[in-house]
C-alpha cells in the first residue's frame, strides 16, 4: 500500500525566504506525482504535475522534482509571499493495474509567510 | 477549462437526517468521478470512486449503505450522507476526470462543509 509522507508538517518563514518542501512515497511504481495548494477551507488547486518519466517541473517561482527511484519530491519556492501561505499537498497516482490509478494524498506541509 | 463545482458549499444538519451533496463538471464530461473526505489538518481520503452509468467502488471502511453515490450523467454526481451523525462532519471533496485512463488529470471542486449538529 503506497504512503506518502510530508516534512515539515508546518513551515513558518519571514518574507523573501527560499524554501523547500518534502514528499517521499514508498512505492516507486507511480505514474505521476502532483503538488497542489489548498487554502482554509477551499479545495484544491494543481501547482506541478509531473510524469514518472520526468525530473522536474517549472511554473513561475514553483520548481517541482522527482527522484522516482528514492521516493522523493521536492518542491522549490524562491523569493516566498504572504500569499503563499497556504496547505501544500503531494499526492501519487498509481498505475491502472495497481490501484485504479488513484491519488494518495500525503497530510501536507501547512506553510506561513510572514510579512 | 476543466471546473468542477460543488453544492452546497456548506451544510448544516440535524442528527439522523439525510443530506444530498451534488458535483458537477462544468465544462467537460466527467467518465470518472471521486468523493474524498478530509478532517481538520489531515489528508484528504477517498471514499468511493464512480464511473458513469455503473455503481460506485468503495474504499475499505466507508459504508456503502451510508454514503450513497450517484454518477448518473456525464457531469453530475452526488453523494448522500444518510442518517448522519456528529462523526460525519467532515470537509467533502469531490474529483473528476475526462477519462478512466489514468492519463487523464483530476480536477477537483471547492470542497462541501458538513456540520452535523
């Protein structure tokens, strides 16, 4: 059974700040990884999707990367806001023959930006 | 493109009642839907995934006689929580995508609050 697991569960930096967030998945046999931000109460809003046979994923200041092989993902904010502050989630999806393709969530990195 | 939306954004209701959440694709057709279910500060947890026009696929655990799931069109599935109970308050989030493939990506609703009193 895959498990995805999220370090820091919570983040607190001053403004400005350069940070990493963490996910590692036990079962490498993914077939894409996927970061998403959810604000209190909200749902969930895609950042980076990236496909198992890729490394790494760019969107403005959000830089994802996969390392399939040791079950880990990072994800890179440069030059961080106040509006960044939110819940950030990995989730890993499976391959169809071994669970339905699903999405298994880790429990998030909840992230505070201090202005 | 790709919206999903979710009604009603909050709900309260009475212990023992019955309360219809509805998702809906907005702008495609939706062959796979999925209700996860997410408490304060934790992950969020499928409960069921449906595909149009067949029964939903339970998770371990999640009562099916409880969570009562319909996909009965293209862009438009509900869950019913039946005979609810304070535990069943929770945040519910439903997903949906184009396809069964898993090529196809899940784009997820706003979330549904439900606070049984």
């Amino acid at each position: 059974k895959q498990e995805v697991t999220q370090i820091p569960a919570a983040l607190s930096v001053p403004e400005g700040e350069n940070l990493v967030l963490n996910c590692s998945f036990t079962d490498s046999a993914i077939y894409n990884l996927q970061w998403f931000r959810q604000d209190p109460g909200k749902g969930l809003t895609s950042l980076l999707l990236i496909q198992s046979s890729q490394r790494e994923q760019t969107s403005g200041r959000l830089n994802a990367s996969l390392d399939k092989s040791s079950g880990r993902s990072t994800l890179y904010i440069a030059a961080s806001q106040p509006g960044d502050s939110a819940t950030y989630l990995c989730a890993v999806k499976q391959g169809e023959e071994t669970s339905g393709s699903r999405l298994t969530f880790g429990e998030g990195t909840q992230l505070t930006v201090n202005p | 493109g790709a919206v999903v939306s979710q009604h009603p954004s909050r709900v309260i209701c009475k212990s023992g009642t019955s309360v219809k959440i509805e998702c809906r694709s907005l702008d495609f057709q939706a062959t796979t839907m999925f209700w996860y279910r997410q408490f304060p500060k934790q992950s969020l947890m499928l409960m069921a995934t449906s595909n149009e026009g067949s029964k939903a696929t339970y998770e371990q655990g999640v009562e099916k006689d409880k969570f009562l799931i319909n996909h009965a069109s293209l862009t438009l599935s509900t869950l019913t929580v039946t005979s609810a109970h304070p535990e069943d308050s929770s945040f519910y989030i439903c997903s949906a995508r184009m396809g069964h493939s898993q090529t196809y990506e899940q784009y997820f609703g706003p979330g549904t609050r439900l606070t049984v009193t």
